[in-house]
C-alpha cells in the first residue's frame, strides 16, 4: 500500500500548482470593466464615462481621467498617467494603455519583478 500511496501523494502536491493559473485568472473582476488575466498580468477593458475599476493581480486599478490619448489611472494608491502606446510604472507594476476609443480604454497591468 506505501507504493500506492506514494505517486498519489506526489499527484496531490502537484495540483496546487496546476490550479495556480485558474485561481489567478479567478482573481479579476471589477465595475464597469472586463478583464483578462494570467499568471503574472492582465489586461482590463474599462468602460468610458462611468466609475470603472477592477481587482486584478492583488490591486485595484481605477480609470481616472482619459484627455485625449493621456489616461490618469490609480494603480493600488498611486496615480499615473500614461500616453497611448506608451507605458510607465505604478506600485510595483507595469502600466501599458494599448489602446482609446471614445467607448473604451485597454490597459495591460503586469508584474515587473
């Protein structure tokens, strides 16, 4: 019974680590926003011309203010504003807006360790 018991032991130390991915992906969420997450980023849809914001990589990002292709974002408690195209730092992330219509703004928000 110790021989069968060992790779069952060995299978169950090893699905915490395959769900990591799910849990993260699980962890995005927000108003008025849609969300895209893996392991390490995501990429948050928010919706213009309401309160939006999402939960995403332990954080709450808010969209503040889009004047013209300048988006202010805060990022946990620090605002930053990013060009278009462009991309800055904010709270231990990297903040990268990828693109602004006059309905929505796409920002890509990863890990930078």
């Amino acid at each position: 019974m110790t021989s069968t018991s060992f790779p069952l032991r060995r299978k169950l130390a090893v699905l915490p680590f395959v769900l990591l991915p799910l849990g993260a992906a699980a962890a995005c969420g927000g108003e008025n926003s849609k969300t895209s997450c893996d392991v390490n980023s995501c990429t948050v849809t928010f919706d213009r011309g309401v309160e939006a914001s999402a939960s995403i990589l332990g954080v709450k990002a808010e969209l503040v203010k889009v004047q013209g292709e300048l988006v202010t974002l805060r990022i946990g408690g620090q605002t930053v504003t990013v060009p278009a195209g462009d991309g800055q730092q904010a709270e231990g992330f990297d903040v990268s807006v990828q693109s602004v219509t006059k309905d929505q703004v796409v920002v890509r928000i990863s890990n930078n360790g």
